[in-house]
C-alpha cells in the first residue's frame, strides 16, 4: 500500500491538501493502482481576481519512471531514460561513486538534446554496480503542461523536480518513496507531494 500528500501553496498560503491510501505495484515504476481511501481539501476565496492556485494534472507526475514499457512508448508520454530510443533523445555521461568503505555507485546522467521539444525527463540515475539495480532517481521534468484548474490557464515559468528512492526486494527493485516539487512563476504558487510505500 501506499500514501499520497500533495499540498498547494499560493503567496505562501496553504490553500489545498490532498491525502490518499492505494494500492500499486511497484516494480520499477507504479503501475495498475486501486485507490482504497482518501480526502480533500481547499479554501475558496470569494475575491474572483486573486483567486487561489489548484492544478488539474499534478498527481500525474508522482508517476514518474525511468523506464517506459514497449506499448506505452508514444507521442502524448513524456520521455524517460530508459527507453529503445534513448539516443535519439539524450546526451548521455556517467560517473563511478565511492563512499568511505569504498563501495560504489554508478551515477548516470541524462542530458535532454536540444532539438527535444515534447516532455522530457532531465535525470540523473544512481546505480547498483553489483546488481545493476536502480537506487535512486532524480531529476526534474521540463517540456510539460502546468495548468490552473480554474482559468484553464497554462504556465510557461516553471522548475517541476522530482525525487524517487527505491528498495530491493522481491528480485526488483521496487518504488519507496517519490517526492515532487513544483514552482510556478518565481515561486508564487508552489506544491509538494510525497509518496511512500507502507508495506
């Protein structure tokens, strides 16, 4: 199972919360999800000029992957790393980690080219070198839609990043926790989500 918090902030106001229970599997990425409970809710202003900021498609992005399975491979998904043609779209660099014991860590790095212009993940992946099994993934999504419930507004001014652990059991890796954050226009409308596995 897992839980889900998103809170919107706007000129520095919480103005909206969202909470829910799940269930997913959870092998590399979440997938086949069947919400078991949740609650919302939101303050409402009565000034219609300087209204509070809501955002219809945010969850949308907790399901950030590294990997893009062969039948969801098309033009409305937003390119990730790992995927048959990633250097159409990617420049790509590594680095090898150590820490004091001196085990390693491969640390990938996904570079967007420039002539990309639909969705696309800009992210660094952290590496198991003995098991080749992904640790962690992070990064941030550039080339996508933020839009305001209410005004059907769209937003061009943006930094969406993302943070996403996982653990190994079961012979995959499986997701643990993903943490979103989303500035809108210099910061005045912000959110934060995370989501973890409970067991």
């Amino acid at each position: 199972a897992f839980f889900y918090r998103q809170i919107t902030e706007t000129d520095g106001e919480a103005n909206e919360i969202l909470e829910a229970f799940f269930n997913a599997n959870s092998a590399l990425f979440l997938r086949h999800m069947d919400l078991i409970t949740g609650r919302y809710g939101a303050a409402v202003k009565e000034d219609t000029i300087s209204r509070y900021t809501t955002f219809v498609n945010f969850f949308i992005y907790s399901l950030v992957s590294p990997i893009l399975p062969l039948d969801k491979v098309g033009d409305d998904n937003i390119i990730v790393p790992l995927n048959v043609d990633f250097e159409q779209y990617y420049n790509l660099s590594y680095d090898v980690l150590f820490d004091k014991s001196g085990n390693k860590l491969y640390k990938i790095i996904f570079k967007p080219r420039k002539e990309v212009e639909r969705g696309i993940v800009d992210g660094i992946l952290y590496v198991d070198p003995n098991s080749l099994s992904i640790r962690r993934f992070t990064g941030k999504l550039i080339n996508i839609t933020i839009e305001h419930v209410e005004e059907r507004k769209l937003f061009s001014e943006y930094n969406c990043s993302f943070s996403m652990n996982f653990k190994y059991r079961n012979k995959y890796p499986e997701v643990e926790s993903i943490h979103v954050k989303l500035d809108v226009e210099g910061g005045t409308s912000k959110v934060n989500s995370i989501l973890y596995n409970v067991g």
